[in-house]
C-alpha cells in the first residue's frame, strides 16, 4: 500500500519526500493516472495521508474488479474497517478511534454521508468497489478548516475511474467461490484539449441461503476541457445496490432467535461541475469554481431482535426509506505572496433537505417515527502557505461556518514541515474540528432531541519520514492525540432521547514501510497500536481493536508475472449483541494470496486465494467471517 510519504512530488529546492516506484524499479505503479488536484496549492500537504491508485487497490494492479473498499482500506495506518460476515454484512470505519460518522467520504468532491440515517451519517465502503475508482486519498485528522464540518476524524477522497481512465477501452470479468461473478467496462476518447470517458461496473457476492448477499451496479461518465484561458471538468455517477444480512446487534448466524434476514437497498447519485483557470500549480493566481449535487436514498427492512441478556424487550421490526438531497457551489483562489508565500480564499453553500419513512413494530403495534429535515450552511476559509526555506512549509488555516440554526463556528489548523536531514521531514499537524448533529438525532420523533450541540474535535499529530536503502523504500513513524467531545449518545431516560455526553480519548501510534529488496521483491508494511477509551469511565468502544496491522510481500520472479502474498492481523474487539451482552472477541489473524500474469501487452489474467488458512474468525459478535475462496479474473485492453 502506499504511504502518505509517497503521495506527492515536492516543490522545486525542497528536500524530496519519499516517492512511489516506477515501472522501472520493478514496483506495481504500472499505471499512472493523472487527475485533478481537490486543492490549488501544489504543495506536499503538512497533513498525514495516505494516497492509493488504481494499480495499487487491494493485492493487484487494474484486475482485481471484484475486491471491495472495504479490502482496499484494510489496516491502513490508523484506519479500522469491518464489514461482518462478508458482502451482506454492513461496513463500518473508524478512523484514529472516532466514529464512524466522524469521517467526511467525497465521491468526486461530492460528500455523500447521509444524515438521515440512524447512524448518523456513517458510509458503507461495502456498496462500492475498487474498480469504480481510479483514486482514493484518506486525510487523518480533524480538517474541518480545509473541508468544512462533519471531518471530525479525517476525509476520504474517491475518485471516479472516468477521470483516471487512460485512452482506449477495457473490458474485465471475473468469478469465484460462493457465488461471485462481476463484470467491468470502461472506454475513453481524447480529441484536442477534450477527454471524455463512461464507465460501469457490476458485482454479485454471496448467497441469501448463506445469510450474506450483496449486489452494486454503477455507471459513471466525466470529461475535462482544458483551452488556453478556461478548463472545465464534469462527472457524474449513478450506482444501486442491495444486500441481505442478519440485523445488527442480533447475533448473527450463531445467536439469532429470529432467523429473518435485514433486506437494504439504496442508490447514490451525483454530478460535479468544475470550472477553473488552467495549470493550478503556475504562478499567478489561481482560481476554482464548482457546483455539486447528491441525491441518496436507502430502503431498510429489519425483522428485529428477539429479547436477550442485554434488552429484555429485544429490538422492534422496521421499516424505513430516507431520502437526501444535497446541493452547494463553492469558489476559490489562490494568489502567490511574494517569493516564498501563498494565499488560499474561499466561500462555500450548501443547502440539504432530508426524509425519512419510517415505522417501528412492536406485534400488533405500529409507531411511526417518519420526519423531515432541511439545512442551509455558508462557509469561508482562508489559508496561507510559507516556504520560508527550502524544504520548509508552515501553514496555517482558518474556517468561519454559519449554519442556520447553530452559532458561528470557527475552526483552526496549523500544519508545519520541516526537513531534518537528507531525505528525512518532520510533519507536524494540530487542529479543531465539529459536526453538527444529523437529521435523524434532531427530528426522530422518538429519540430525538432539537437541543443537541454539534460534537467537537481537537487533535494533534508529529510523524517523521524517511526515505532508506538509497531510495528503494521509505518509512514513516507518527504518533497522534484526539479528543472528541459533546458525543451524541442515547439515554434510556426516561423519556428515552439522544443527549451529548460523550467523550472519546484517542492516543496512538502508526508505522509504515516499503521496501525493495533483490530487484523481485517488494515489502509493505502498516500498523497501528491506539489506546482509545470513553469517558466518563474510560470504557471500551465497540468495533475499535488496540493494535492491528498488514504485512505485503510482492515477488516479481519473471517480466508480467506478479505473486503477492499479504497477512493481515486485528487485536481483540469489543463487541455487543442482544443475546449475549457485551464481549470481547478474539484477536485473529488472516493470510491471502494472490497472482497476476500478463499474457500479452493488452491481456492479463488474475488468480487469488482468499483466507489462504481457512481461518475462523467473527467481526461481530455471532457472524462468521467467509472462509477460504478461489476466485480469478481476465481484464482486455484495446
């Protein structure tokens, strides 16, 4: 996987920040994609990140349609991502020991989060997959003073594949173990300064009978214009999907008293429009306009929970459909200040209105719990960027937002660099952040509660780079501090009502390393040890293991022949379920294998065994993970 210290060339006269391997140097970067910046400077951010393309999702490059984000995000630094039981089970990601709502997820610069929800706002990484998209950036920490609220925890940036896509057209198709069978194509043309491209993707996984099911399909289309004084870029993306699992909280396969599965199903859709002067990194100034939209929506049908240890009443049978529209436009500029300085100004709007059709079922009883919800926001940020010597780079930055509703919020940031040796930076990053409340925790009949206070963040973090054996790797050590504050949480009262009382303390540490060694072979490693605990009390919180990592090794014996092989470890999780209570499932331990060959210059073929060892092993509680699975793949370039 690629390392934050490998995303992006540094300026002309900075120490060099460790870079990703070309194709000469015998790495898997065989594709190089070129796609717009989401910010004018063209500077190596202070930021901690981590940046993945298209030849570098989950174990192979370009044909490995059916793996999930899910895999792709696995043991990132600082990231944990489960998905229960498979395709069927809902993803959750907790980034640095936040929420899973406390993320920020862009789909070409479109968020696409739902506050309607009864998570709040959390994604499912498991309704997309990794050849959707030709590029994904996760941003650690809170960066509400660059992306504006809700990035309490940090953002993750996907990029459509139509905006990556190189000339010429493919067609993929590939199938395994326990019904899976997908089916990708995608074409593009370049005509003068005009790119365009189109896109879709198909996937089916699992089995009903298996109680784990899960079906997406996706059409995307984008094209950019670059002339002599105007560029403009458009996309636009429309995906459906629909899975099968036991609910949450029901113990799964294992525990279960009702054996009904959770049916979900939903789509997404959004277009981006952009238009900005051309060249973003020149000097002079440099400006953006752009105007976005989302338009989501989800069908839930839950059986319930029968009652247990944990809820003598169990959890009641539902029925809920939501609906969000989002829409907003946004301008910014970026003008050089003097030899060594540059100045970043923007203003934002974005205006949502939300729904939701929902009854809860108790027997022979039916409480509606349907509401509606708008919100309009305006935001504006200012941003400096100082190179006051080579390789040096302090940044500060600054956000104002007005949310009608809420008081003013303004939220500070203060990234710095610092070049310590040869080919070693310091980074050192420190900021607040908030999210406000969703739809669901102000307005649900039920539960709700119009006074809650929007939840807040502060948060610090010192990491060093490195790059080692004469640039054929890199390594990177950070530690991190955060603070969550104001959590929503409910209370059983009564009356039973979400209230802010919560706090996260989040303390840890991230390592990651790559390295080539004998011209075949390619190491990668990511961990991650946090001590994550809410207050008051200093409890566990669930899905959030202290220590977890993944370790990649890539042998290239041959020219077009690529073996990886990649172990994947998770320490204990907290977990609860309304048949058992609360417990703590075991740490375990994962192996997967892998192989690519390319037959000819415009052919390729993939083969994989997944969960090499058969290993047993539950993210939660009573919901076996799949086992081993055979899978394979052919993908045609023309």
């Amino acid at each position: 996987m690629l390392l934050a210290l490998l995303a992006l060339p540094a300026k002309a006269g900075e120490a060099t920040p460790p870079t990703p391997p070309s194709a000469e140097d015998g790495s898997d970067a065989d594709e190089v994609v070129t796609l717009p910046p989401y910010e004018l400077d063209a500077v190596e951010p202070p930021w901690a990140r981590d940046t993945r393309t298209a030849s570098t999702f989950a174990f192979l490059p370009r044909a490995e349609p059916q793996v999930t984000m899910v895999d792709a995000l696995r043991a990132l630094p600082g990231v944990h991502v489960d998905q229960p039981g498979g395709p069927g089970g809902r993803s959750s990601l907790y980034l640095r020991g936040g929420e899973e709502n406390y993320t920020v997820v862009l789909l070409d610069g479109v968020p696409v989060n739902n506050p309607t929800d009864s998570r709040g706002g959390g994604f499912d990484f498991g309704t997309v997959d990794t050849s959707e998209f030709a590029l994904a950036e996760i941003v650690r920490g809170p960066v509400s003073a660059r992306y504006g609220p809700d990035a309490l925890s940090g953002v993750i940036k996907l990029t459509s594949d139509v905006l990556g896509v190189q000339d010429g057209s493919k067609v993929a198709v590939a199938g395994g173990g326990r019904g899976l069978a997908s089916a990708d194509a995608a074409t593009s043309v370049h005509e003068g300064g005009l790119t365009a491209a189109i896109s879709s993707h198909w996937l089916q996984d699992g089995d009903r009978a298996a109680a784990n099911y899960a079906r997406h399909d996706t059409i995307a289309a984008g094209a950019t214009w670059q002339g002599r004084d105007l560029e403009w870029r458009i996309s636009a993306r429309y995906g459906r999907q629909e899975s099968a699992a036991f609910p949450d909280d029901s113990g799964g396969a294992r525990f279960a008293v009702l054996r009904s599965l959770e049916e979900r199903s939903g789509s997404t859709a959004t277009a981006d429009v952009e238009l900005l002067s051309p060249g973003a990194g020149s000097a002079g100034i440099r400006w953006r306009v752009r105007s976005w939209g989302a338009w989501l929506h989800a069908n839930d049908e839950s059986p319930g929970v029968a009652p247990g240890v944990r809820d003598p009443a169990g959890l009641p049978a539902s029925s809920e459909a939501t609906t969000l529209s989002r829409t907003g436009l946004a301008a910014e500029a970026a003008v050089s200040v003097g030899s060594s300085g540059t100045l970043a100004l923007g203003v934002d709007g974005q205006s949502e209105s939300g729904r939701s059709h929902a009854v809860l079922g108790y027997g022979t009883l039916q409480f509606p719990t349907s509401f509606a919800a708008t919100r309009d926001r305006m935001g504006a940020f200012a941003e400096y960027t100082l190179t006051p010597a080579a390789g040096w780079l302090v940044q500060p930055s600054v956000r104002v937002d007005e949310t009608r509703g809420f008081s003013t919020r303004t939220t500070p940031r203060l990234g710095i660099r610092v070049p310590l040796a040869r080919e070693t930076v310091l980074r050192l990053n420190a900021g607040d952040g908030f999210k406000l409340p969703s739809f669901y925790a102000l307005s649900n009949p039920l539960v709700g509660n119009r006074a809650l206070k929007p939840e807040r963040a502060r948060a610090a973090d010192l990491g060093i780079e490195r790059q080692i054996a004469r640039g054929r790797g890199a390594v990177e050590f950070g530690g991190f501090t955060s603070r969550y504050r104001d959590g929503i949480d409910f209370d059983p009262g009564p009356p039973p009502r979400l209230v802010n009382r919560n706090e996260i303390r989040s303390d840890g540490l991230e390592v990651a390393l790559r390295l080539a060694t004998g011209g075949t072979l390619e190491w990668r490693l990511a961990a991650t040890y946090a001590d994550i605990r809410s207050e008051p009390g200093g409890g566990s919180l669930r899905g959030r293991p202290r220590a977890e990592g993944s370790l990649r090794i890539i042998w290239r014996p041959r020219d077009g022949l690529q073996v990886e092989a990649a172990v994947t470890a998770v320490d204990r999780v907290f977990d609860s379920s309304v048949p058992t209570g609360d417990v703590f499932l075991p740490s375990w331990r994962r192996a997967d294998l892998a192989a690519r060959w390319q037959i000819r210059r415009a052919l390729s073929a993939t083969a994989a065994i997944d969960n090499l060892f058969d290993v047993r092993y539950e993210e939660a509680i009573g919901v076996p993970s799949p086992g081993m699975r055979i899978r394979g793949g052919i993908e045609a370039r023309f």
